[in-house]
C-alpha cells in the first residue's frame, strides 16, 4: 500500500547478518545451554546411582553439542 511504513517487518536486505532481535534471542538461547551444561554436570556429580548419573552427563553433552553448534554457525 503505497505510503504505508511496515515498521513492524525486521529484516536485513543481507540474510548473512541478525537483526538485534535475532541476535536477542541467540543469546538467550545460549545462556540457557550455558546453564544447562552446568546443572546437569553439578547433578551428574551430585548422583549416587552410577546409571542415572551417566543419564544425567550424556544429557549435558547434547546441550554442549547444541551449544557449541549455534556457536560454530556465528563465526
């Protein structure tokens, strides 16, 4: 519609770069996997049953594997 303004639309003309928006919420992102390796490391630690325990670290390694993922596709 001619003269209307989309101020609502976030996008970036090169699909190479984030928005802050979508920078925004990467970081969260990250911080919250961040948080997660740490808990359930701590909870690995912390488990007296050898098979939950190992449970509990193969979970943390997938949030170190996401982690490290988004990471790679930043660089």
């Amino acid at each position: 519609m001619p003269g209307s303004n989309n101020s609502n639309t976030t996008t970036t003309s090169d699909r190479n770069q984030l928005t802050d928006k979508e920078l925004s919420y990467v970081k969260d992102y990250l911080s919250w996997e961040l948080l997660m390796i740490k808990k359930c490391n701590d909870a690995a630690n912390r488990c007296q049953d050898q098979e939950i325990g190992n449970l509990i670290r193969s979970t943390g390694k997938k949030h170190q594997h996401n982690y490290e993922t988004i990471l790679s596709f930043l660089q």
